[in-house]
C-alpha cells in the first residue's frame, strides 16, 4: 500500500532535476494522512512501508533511498547512491551523499558531511562567509567539488568561481585552492589499484 504521493509542487535543483513535494496518504508514525513532507526526486526515494519520512525542506533525490524508520528533515540532503534506513536521522544542514550508508540509530546534524568509498580533502575558511569546501574522487577519474549549494566536476567549478567573483582576490584563492587539489589528485601510477570513488 503506497502511504504518500507526490504532489504537483516542485522545485529544480542545480542540476535542473525536478524535486517533488510529498504528502501521506496514510496516517503512519508520527504523520497524519494529508500532512506535506520534503521533497524526493522519485517515489522509489522513499520506501513505503515502515515509518520513513522526508520532513521540513529536505531533499533526496537521485539513486538514494530513506527507509525503515529514517528520517530525513530540517534542510538535509540526501543523494547520489546513498541510504539512510533503520532508526537513523538526518538533519539540520547535513549532506549524505556517495555510497554512504547511515543506520541503525545513527544522527547526523548540523553541518556534518557524510560519504564513504572515496578519496577526499577539504578547505575551510574560503570564500565570502567562510565555507568549507569539500573535493573527491569521482569514479571516471576526475576531482568532484561541493561548495555551498554548488555541486560539480573541478572545471565547473572554476567556471563557477570566475562568473561570481571575477578578478577578485576571493576568486584568486579559489582557483588557486583548485590547482592545489588537481594536483591532490592527479593521477599516481602505484596507488590508481588502492583507489576508491564517488559515483
């Protein structure tokens, strides 16, 4: 028995993917049948049995999926190949995002960056409100980048820098942040067999 549907209000996100909002369709949990949750790209983001649910402004979307008794709320993103599923909740601002696998009655909050299966390195302090920006592995060999609401290969990311900040010293860093981590991860004859990925 499907428990929610998804609504005909949607939002894009930076990939011009649709996100759906969602409302129960049946009383479950803490829900009542007609409430409105976040948003999933797909129904098959979100299993339908159990007590899962999408709360707040969240999102999940690609090939992740929030089930069991998950809860995925505040402004938290869930996406790529990751799960969230037993009695784990995700919230605040927190990303789960690559092969990641949150369970049990795991939380993560705030801020906090969840992924596995890859190469990684972070910067903070960057930028015009100090963020931290985080760069990994991608699975065709290049470098990914996640910068605030930015998400991209490192060449997007460049191409970013230049259109916000131009000439100005904050764009200077960033691109020079971006040599640093091309070289980070350039390609090294007798470590490309331990390697792991983002898909």
């Amino acid at each position: 028995m499907k428990k929610f549907e998804l609504t005909n209000e949607f939002i894009t996100n930076m990939f011009g993917t649709k996100l759906f909002r969602i409302r129960a369709l049946v009383e479950f949990g803490d829900v009542e049948a007609g409430e409105l949750g976040g948003y999933v790209e797909k129904e098959s983001n979100l299993g339908h049995d159990d007590n899962a649910w999408v709360y707040d402004n969240a999102w999940v979307y690609g090939n992740a999926r929030v089930y069991g008794d998950a809860q995925v709320s505040g402004d938290a993103r869930v996406y790529d190949n990751a799960w969230v599923y037993g009695d784990a909740q995700v919230s605040g601002d927190a990303r789960v995002y690559g092969n990641a696998r949150v369970y049990g009655n795991a939380w993560v909050y705030g801020n906090a960056l969840v992924c596995s299966d890859e190469d990684y390195a972070y910067a903070h302090g960057f930028g015009s409100v100090n963020r931290t920006t985080t760069f990994f592995r991608l699975k065709d060999g290049g470098v990914g980048v996640r910068c605030g609401c930015f998400y991209g290969t490192l060449a997007q990311f460049r191409d970013k820098i230049r259109e916000t900040h131009g000439e100005t010293k904050k764009a200077q860093e960033y691109l020079m942040l971006a040599d640093l981590m091309e070289l980070r991860f350039e390609e090294d004859e007798n470590e490309v067999g331990n390697r792991k990925y983002v898909e």
